[in-house]
C-alpha cells in the first residue's frame, strides 16, 4: 500500500488507564472503519500513515474504575 495519509490524530490514552494494544480508525465511503489491534502505539503509527485519513486509539484492559 502506498503513503497517501493526509494526517494521522493519536488520542491519548486516559490517565490511570492500562493500555492493553491501539487501533486505527480511518473513514470510508462505506462509513469508519477499524484496523488492529497494534501491540505498540509505533505499529500503529506504520499502519496509519498508509491510509488516507487515520485516528488511532488506545484499548484498554477491563476495569471496573480508573482508581
């Protein structure tokens, strides 16, 4: 796949969250759609930066509070 992002957002991770892996979103004609998971926010990044459009997001572990 070619280098064709025209940006990459990152949203950052909450405070006091576990970060278990990321994934990418990215809009389509179709509607948005996710990629991942991504152990690092790094191969994430890779992955985004082939898209057109890209936000990647963190995925937490299960928790019942952020405490």
């Amino acid at each position: 796949m070619a280098t064709s992002t025209s940006k990459v957002e990152v949203t950052p991770a909450l405070y006091g969250m576990d970060v278990h892996s990321y994934i990418t979103l990215t809009k389509t004609d179709e509607g948005l759609v996710p990629y991942g998971t991504f152990a690092t926010l790094d191969e994430a990044m890779v992955w985004a930066k082939q898209l057109t459009n890209a936000t990647i997001v963190p995925v937490y572990y299960p928790a019942y509070n952020r405490g």
